[in-house]
C-alpha cells in the first residue's frame, strides 16, 4: 500500500506493521506523511518482529544515522523483508555505513534500492564488505544510479565476493567516463564475480569508444554468459562505439537499448545489422534505437538485416528455441528516427512482433517547406509517407507476426489517418482469402498525438475497424500512450 494524505505522522501503519497485519506485505511511505527521526525509531522496532511485510520504501525521506541504525537492527532481526528502499539524497556514506551490518546480517534481503542517495566510494566499500560478510543468499538486485560512485566506487563495489546471486545491477549516472569507468566492470565479468548478472543498466554514463571497448571485453566473456537485457541509453556511443560493441553481443541477450546514442546514419546502424545478420545474440527480441539519428536508409539497413536474420533463423530449425523465437518475432522501437518509403519496404519483409514508429516524421518533419521547396512539395512527401506505410501494412506476406504498431506523434492528418484504417479494416464480401485482414495477429494500434486522430471521420473508421476486427484495441489519446509511444 501507498501512505498519501495529509501530513500526518505514520503511528496507523506502525501499529499495522507491530501487529503483523496480514494485508501488509507491501509499504511505500509518501511524501505527503510525517516521518521524523522518532518515527523511524518505533518502525524499526515494529519491524524487527515483523513476520508479513516483505517490501518497504521510506525512499521520499531523510534517514539519519541513528535511524539507519535502528534499520540495520531491523534487518537483523527481521526474517522476511526481501525489499527495501531507505533515505533520500542525504543519507549518503554515512547512512549506508550504519545500515551495512543490517544487510550483512539480513538473511532474507534481496532487493536493495540505493539510487539518488548521495553515495559515493567510501559508501560503495562499506557496502562491498557488508555483501561479502552476508548471511543470507546474498542480493539479487542492486539499483545504486545517480550515485557519484565514478570507477574508485565502482572498483570498490565489485572487487569482493558478495556478489555471486546478484542478477540486477543498475549503475545509471554514476559518473563512470570512458575505458577506465568500466574497467571494473569488465574485469569483474572476466573474473566470473557476476556469473547470476542478467540485467545491467548503465544509462547516462559518457562511455565512448573507449567505454564501448571495455564494456565489449567483458561481455565477450564466459563471465557475462547469463546478461539477458542490456541498457545504454545516453551513454555518447557514435558508430565506431556501436559497431565495437556489435562484436561482442552474447547468445543470451534477449533486450538491448542503445537509444540516445549518436549513431548517426548508416555506419552504426550498418555495424549493428551486420552482427545481427551473422547471428550475434539469436535470442534478441526487443531492440531500442530511439532519438539515435537515424535515417530514412539506415533504418532500411537494419531492417533488411533483421529479414536476413529472421529468414536464417527459420531455415536453420524447424523445431526447437531457435525456430520458436523466430516466429515470435523482435519488438523493435525506433522512436524519434526519420522513416520513409525506403525504410517502411525494409521493415516490411522483418519479423516483427511490436514496431514504434513514434515521431518518425511518416507525416512530415513540420518544420517548414525549407529552402528551395514549396509547401506543396511538403504536403506531397506527408502523402508519401503516409502512403507508404499503407503499404508496409498491406504488402503480400508482411505484418504477419505484427502484434503492435505505434504510429503516434506524426503529424498525420485526416486522410492519411483514415487510408492506414481503411487497409486494416477487412473488405466486406468475397471469398475467405479477400476477407483476411492485413496484420492478421494486430491486437494493439496507437494513432495519438497526430492532428487527424480527433477528426470526426477518424472516429468513425475506428468503430469500423473494431467492429470487424473485436480484438484489435485502438489508442487515441495521446494520454493513454504513455510517455514517448508505444514501447516506452
């Protein structure tokens, strides 16, 4: 549960929590409740006997030393809190050097919240060598981003032994810059001291080429076997960074994110398509390349290597993990790129299950006619593009795995909106073959946050379009997108 309201002490859920309250397994204290030094004392203490409550976040409030003591107490004594988040920005080395012995003691710890709390290295050592003492079975998350760890802190954390069962590590914004902020990382993969890793976030860290080739090194080691997902957002990778890393994509690696990353144009995109098509990470099936400056052709790059993959894949087993991820097909989101004719043919012919097209300019870039051109001509490239995608849907054999389609933030106008419903809309009439509906498995498509989507006509088409096709959910406020599309 969420404690909202007033402000107000937390005295209610303290005696919720001292009275083992069987409907208690999860407490988020918001920053709408009072909770002072003494408040976090008589927690503690309820705590401590505590036989149900198994998640705890006091994330939106200062903790002092005194109070992350009575928390280390806690811990010790408590044998079913497997999750915990405590203190803001200030509770910094001090705060977590108190709670250390708590999470060495801890038998049922698993999941540790540490992000945005002022830490640095000395924090990182105190909790290394509480990892190392543990009692339990050791982490299985640790979330530390936007911590100034930088490589002294993170060297400090992954240099000793606590970290075997750890499968979620997030070092966001840590401040780890090129080769050497990830040499620590690199060597702990090398060295098998993170063989359980399956998830690791390393987003808004200014990696380079040099980041690029660290990080490369210990992927490509036996000790980064388990690394399923992959995030780099943000992380200042150009194409040499990209086609670096590329080489190094393991067989397990089922999600990888790279969007925000500077691979302009065909080079970086071009290196990724050339590993994916060699069959580098066979189990991929959800790639991000948001805002990365992609273009109309290196969009149509990747997406031809993706066919090549997916027709490769099919070939080469007809039964079996690999034939069954094959038909499942990849969720791709290329959010904030520039798609055109060229790259809506390419994607076409891919197996995709899930495509974001958010804001790819399919209606037109919307900033202006720009020098040389008319207005017309602007008008005559929306059509294009709207056109285009027309066909991209309704091309012979294509969309066949599409379960999800987000053409969101295009600035597509009413007749385009209306051409893209009117090719998903089965044709009335004739055999069983004419009545097949394009995109036969579409189940979900966004058309928000476009000028046309609250058009009249629009409306009436997608009743059109539900009517014939029940199962097909149709999402018109950009509201219910979420932020940034479909995938997001």
């Amino acid at each position: 549960m969420c404690a909202w309201g007033a402000p107000r002490g937390v005295a209610d859920l303290v005696q919720r929590v001292a009275s083992n309250d069987p409907t208690l397994r999860s407490l988020c204290l918001m920053r709408g409740r009072r909770f002072e030094e003494s408040d976090a004392l008589e927690l503690c203490q309820a705590l401590a006997s505590n036989s149900v409550l198994q998640e705890l976040s006091t994330g939106s409030h200062a903790v002092s030393a005194a109070a992350a003591t009575a928390f280390a107490e806690a811990l010790a004594a408590n044998t079913v809190l497997e999750s915990l988040d405590v203190g803001n920005s200030s509770f910094g080395d001090e705060g977590l050097a108190a709670l250390a012995p708590g999470i060495a003691a801890s038998t049922s710890l698993r999941s540790l919240n540490l992000e945005r709390k002022g830490i640095s290295a000395a924090g990182c050592a105190a909790l290394a060598a509480a990892l190392a003492a543990g009692s339990g079975g050791g982490l299985a998350e640790l979330l530390l981003g936007q911590n100034s760890l930088g490589p002294d802190g993170l060297a400090a954390l992954l240099g000793g032994s606590g970290l075997a069962g750890l499968r979620v590590l997030d070092l966001s914004a840590c401040g780890l810059e090129g080769g050497p902020g990830l040499e620590p990382l690199a060597a702990a993969m090398q060295e098998s001291r993170l063989p359980a890793l399956a998830s690791l976030r390393l987003d808004g860290n200014e990696l380079g080429a040099g980041g690029a080739a660290a990080l490369a090194a210990g992927l490509g080691s036996a000790g980064a076997k388990a690394l399923a997902a992959l995030h780099l957002q943000r992380c200042g990778l150009g194409s040499e960074a990209v086609g670096t890393l590329s080489e190094a994509l393991s067989a397990q690696l089922a999600s990888l994110d790279l969007s925000g990353n500077a691979c302009t144009g065909a080079g970086g995109a071009a290196a990724l398509a050339h590993s994916l098509a060699a069959g580098r990470a066979p189990r991929l099936c959800r790639l991000a390349l948001c805002g990365c400056g992609l273009d109309d052709g290196a969009i149509a790059v990747l997406a031809a290597a993706l066919a090549q993959r997916g027709t490769a894949a099919a070939a080469a087993a007809a039964a079996g993990p690999a034939a069954e991820q094959a038909e499942e097909g990849l969720a791709l989101d290329l959010s904030g790129n520039t798609a055109g004719a060229a790259a809506l043919a390419a994607l076409a012919a891919a197996p995709l299950s899930a495509l974001c097209l958010h804001d790819c300019k399919l209606g037109g870039s919307g900033e202006g006619a720009g020098e040389g051109a008319s207005a017309g001509e602007s008008v005559a490239d929306a059509a294009a593009a709207a056109a285009a995608t027309v066909a991209y849907l309704t091309s012979p054999g294509a969309c066949r795995l599409l379960q999800e389609l987000d053409v969101s933030g295009n600035r597509l106008q009413t007749p385009q909106l209306l051409a893209l419903l009117e090719a998903l809309t089965p044709s009335a009439g004739g055999d069983t073959a004419a009545k097949q509906p394009p995109c036969p498995r579409l189940r979900l498509l966004v058309i928000a946050a476009n000028p046309g989507a609250a058009d009249e006509q629009v409306s009436e088409a997608v009743e059109r379009l539900q009517e014939a096709r029940p199962g097909l959910d149709v999402v018109r406020r950009a509201a219910d997108t979420g932020e940034g599309g479909l995938m997001h």
